[in-house]
C-alpha cells in the first residue's frame, strides 16, 4: 500500500513538473561565438571597437523570448580602427581609466531582459536593465531572436547615452568650448548572441 501510494506521488510530481516547464527552454550563451561591437562618435569622426561577453542565458517560451541576460568583461575592450600599435594602447587605457569605464572598478556591465514584445518572424521590441559602473538604467531596442534546433541566435543594435552611466568626459551637454574635441553622448553596441540548449 505504501509503495503504491509513493508510486502515485512521484507520478503527480513529476506531471506537475513537466506541466511547469513545457515549452520553455533555456540556451546557455556560447562566449566564444558571440560578439559585441562598440561604435563611439565625435567631432571629427569615429572610434569603433569589440568587447567581450563572459556569460548569459536566453529564454523561449512557446517559442517566444521570455527572459535573457549577458554580461560584459570590460577589461576585454578593444580598439579595432588606431592602426598605431603605441596609440592605440594608450585609447583604450584611456577608456578603462575613471574618465570612461573605470574597468579596474567597475569590471562588469549587465543587460537583464525584463520585457519582450513579439512583432512576428523573430522580430522582438526589447527592454530591459543596463548595469554599467553599478550605475542600471533602462533601455528599448529592436532584436531578432530565432531558434534552430538546439542553437539560438540573436541580434540587436542598442543606443546606449553614456551620461546616465556618469560617463561625461567629452561631453557637450556638461563642458563648454570643446570644439572638434566633443564626443556624442550616445554611443552603439551591435549584439550579436549566439547560445545552445
């Protein structure tokens, strides 16, 4: 009698959990596969770059985007556009220092969904919290998501303004006269995720 009644509860518990999870699946971010470029603006041009992803996950449920996160390993920026082997390790010193990422500080920003709206074919209106130098705030951006077999790949271009993370060396909005020296507020980072069951 006591078997069969164990036998019974296992039985339940284990629909129960079953019912809990159909349809959803979680892809773990592949680090190596997935990029992340950054594209700064200023006066007289432009700087662009890559930093690395050190982890995150994505979420499907009934094959819609429901949850996500990756975070970014700030002391892994690069430069890809100073061809100038002394200047260009001088740039990107410049940007891990206090007037920019404070990497030594602050060695990692978070991007945690917290809303996706589905548009259709894979397309998605995103938003959710950017943690740059422990600083969170908002952002909405476009992403296609899509799904195949046991990979998952997406994509998104998200306009970041680096003054709300404190960042405001070279800002117009906070320092007069800088002439050509003045660097956009805002700058660009092309996501692109790749991540498997």
């Amino acid at each position: 009698m006591k078997q069969t009644l164990s036998t019974g509860l296992i039985a339940i518990f284990a629909i129960a959990a079953l019912s809990f999870t159909n349809g959803t699946t979680t892809y773990k971010v592949n680090a190596e596969q997935s990029k992340i470029a950054w594209t700064g603006k200023k006066v007289t041009g432009s700087h662009t770059g890559f930093v690395k992803i050190s982890s995150g996950s994505l979420t499907l449920k009934d094959e819609k985007i429901t949850a996500g996160t990756f975070d970014m390993d700030m002391n892994t920026i690069t430069n890809t556009d100073v061809t100038d082997k002394g200047y260009n390790e001088k740039f990107v010193g410049h940007l891990k220092s206090d007037d920019f990422f404070s990497t030594a500080k602050y060695p990692k920003s978070t991007f945690v969904l917290t809303k996706s709206i589905s548009k259709g074919n894979g397309l998605y209106d995103v938003t959710g919290n950017l943690t740059i130098k422990n600083i969170t705030n908002e952002v909405t951006f476009p992403a296609t998501i899509t799904a195949d077999g046991k990979q998952l790949k997406g994509s998104a271009q998200i306009t970041v303004d680096r003054t709300k993370f404190d960042i405001k060396y070279g800002s117009g909005s906070f320092f007069d006269n800088l002439g050509d020296k003045a660097i956009d507020n805002n700058f660009i980072l092309d996501v692109n995720l790749v991540a498997a069951k």
